[in-house]
C-alpha cells in the first residue's frame, strides 16, 4: 500500500529562551571563568572597574569585577552542568537549587554602569533594619539601624529605656554593618 505524504509537514522544535543568570565563584576566578566561557561559545558577562591598588613601593591601575564573587551567563540551562563544572564556578545563584533568572533590563543598566567605571563605586549593600555604626563625621561611634537606603543613608538610633528614637541623616559611606545576637535585631518598623 503506497505512503501519502502530507503536503506540508509540520516539526515543531521547543528551543528553550535563553536568559541571563548569575554565578557565585571561587575567590579571584571571575576573569579566568569569563574566559574559560568566551573560549567555549558560552554567553558570558563580567562587569569591570578600574581600581588603583596601593603597594608600600607602588601604585597600579587594576580592572577588578564590580561584582566580586560573580559573573553573569546568558543560557537556557540545558548546558547547566557544563557550566557548573567550569573551575572555578561554585554554583547557579538561585532559590532552592533552582537558578533565578536576572531580567535582560538589569544586565543592561549594569552594561551603561561599567562603561563608566571612573563615576561607579562598589558600596556594601545594607537594606532598612540592618544595624550600622557610623564611622566618620560628628556622629562617629554612635549605632543605630537603617530606616532609608535609597537617595540617603538615615540611621536611627533608639533609647530603649525611655522608648524614645532620633534619627539621623549620614552618607552612605560613613556607615558600616556591625554584627549583633539575633535577638537584637530590628524586627518590624
């Protein structure tokens, strides 16, 4: 009995999006992972900063990632394992061994950072409840918690004994985290 051929045959193939992700690395692994990735045809993005590094006898200009301890892959995670057991790489950065996708907008805005690496600096990341000191200016020593992060730093600082607070407007870079028993963290606001 003789075959009919469909006039039109249809093959649909699901190809995966490909999206970015990003990778916790080993201490200082971040260009040869960036590289070792480039080599393989492999989508990778590490943002640099130029940085001066002071010796006792020099100084040097050095590229250092913006972000140290990762780098960025554009992938659809079927290559997943081949990425993870590029050295170097410790893991995917996601929510319970599942990776999390980094939107495409946020890649970009750190693109137009890193081609201006002389106005951008590293900050620590400190968000609302943490517990700071200041560590320069009038209110050196004092300790408080972040109440504001985004156009300014405000640190509040509490009497419990009198259940009393003020706060305070400090720049960003006259504060510094401090540790403290998990019993005194700042819970609600």
């Amino acid at each position: 009995m003789p075959r009919i051929q469909p006039e039109y045959q249809f093959s649909y193939k699901y190809e995966p999006e490909k999206r970015w992700y990003a990778l916790y690395t080993r201490s200082r692994f971040e260009k040869k992972i960036d590289d070792d990735l480039h080599r393989r045809g492999i989508e990778s993005f590490l943002p640099l900063i130029e940085e001066i590094h002071v010796w006792s006898d020099r100084k040097k200009r050095v590229r250092e990632p913006l972000f140290k301890g990762y780098t960025f892959v554009k992938t659809d995670l079927r290559d997943k394992s081949s990425i993870v057991q590029t050295d170097g790489v410790v893991r995917f950065v996601g929510v319970r061994n599942l990776p999390s996708p980094i939107p495409e907008e946020q890649i970009n805005w750190i693109r137009i950072l890193a081609d201006s690496p002389d106005a951008i600096h590293r900050e620590e990341y400190m968000s609302v409840g943490e517990v700071v000191r200041i560590v320069a200016g009038p209110f050196r020593g004092i300790e408080g918690f972040i109440t504001k992060v985004k156009d300014s730093t405000r640190v509040v600082v509490s009497l419990s004994s009198i259940a009393q607070s003020v706060s305070v407007e400090v720049a960003p870079e006259f504060v510094e985290k401090i540790d403290v028993p998990d019993d005194m963290l700042v819970t609600s606001f």
